[in-house]
C-alpha cells in the first residue's frame, strides 16, 4: 500500500488540533501507518510504535522530525498503558487477537476522555493462516459495542490484493 492510501484510509480518524497528542500504534510493523500518522499531527506530537517485531521497529523509516517516535518491542496484548493516551492505531493487527473486546476495553481504560481507537481491517469472516481471527466491519460494530464504544464510525474503504472484500478503517470513540 502507498503511503499516500494509509494517509487517506486514517485522516478523517485523528481530531485536527494544535494541541501536542499521544498516539500508540500497536502492532506497527514496518511502519507505514505510523508514518502515516504522523503526517497528520501537530507539532511535538509523540507516536509509540509497538510490535514484538524487533527487527520491523527498526526498519521505520522516520521522516517526521516535529514528530517523537519510541519504538517498543513487545506483543501489545500484555502492555499496560497510561490513561494519558490521545489515541491506539491498529492497523492490520487486530486479527491476531483472540480476545479483541477485553484488549478494546483495555484500551479505552487507558484513553483520555476524548481519545479514538483507529482499526484498518480486512473485511472478511474468513480466517486463514495470515488473518486468525478475521475482524470484519459487521464483527468490529459487535466487538466495540461489547467494549462499551457508543460510537462506532466506517471512514474510508480499499480493495485488497489480499481479501476479496477489501479493507476499512473505522474510528471508535465515546
């Protein structure tokens, strides 16, 4: 996928505001929708790109130099986080959880007031070897609603060279 597609698929996601933001990119990979991301902060915004994926978290290419990147190797699922979070991207990651509403819950307990969980999905209810615990939109409205979101948002969708049914972005917030 181009940079310019992950920009597009998450934008309408990330609240514009002048005020500095805490972001959490859990499962991060290679980088792409952190970088993403970045693109759409303000200023001395700080990105923190988790995945149990050493040598992926190194590979980030970082050309966002107003914006801070930690990089924290580690399987998401068992990190506790602060309640001083804007925002959690999970982009291509939620498929591996097998509990997605307690690690969703897990996550909302940790956001500020006004915080936003970002989800890129595959939408399928199918799972194979790559995508264990498929994640479609119509699961994901189940999912974040038994998590206790009130507000579950379709942004943008993609077809997929991988999925017939194409990906989403969805935001999720109170």
């Amino acid at each position: 996928m181009d940079l310019s597609v992950a920009v597009r698929l998450i934008r309408k996601g990330v609240p514009e505001s002048k005020s500095i933001q805490h972001w959490i990119d859990l499962g991060a990979g290679t980088g792409l929708f952190t970088r993403a991301l970045a693109s759409l902060l303000p200023p001395h915004s700080t990105i923190t790109a988790v995945d149990k994926n050493k040598d992926a978290l190194r590979s980030i290419l970082w050309d966002q130099p107003d914006i801070l990147l930690n990089r924290i190797d580690a399987d998401y699922s068992t990190i506790d986080f602060k309640k001083s979070t804007d925002g959690f991207l999970l982009a291509n990651s939620l498929h591996f959880c097998s509990d997605p509403v307690t690690l969703l819950n897990k996550l909302k307990q940790s956001m500020l007031p006004d915080g936003r969980i970002i989800i890129i999905e595959y939408n399928s209810a199918i799972p194979n070897a790559w995508v264990p615990y498929p994640v479609s939109f119509e699961k994901l409205n189940e999912i974040a609603a038994a998590a206790g979101f009130r507000n579950i948002e379709l942004m943008e969708t993609v077809n997929s060279k991988y999925q017939a049914g194409g990906m989403y972005a969805a935001v999720l917030f109170d």
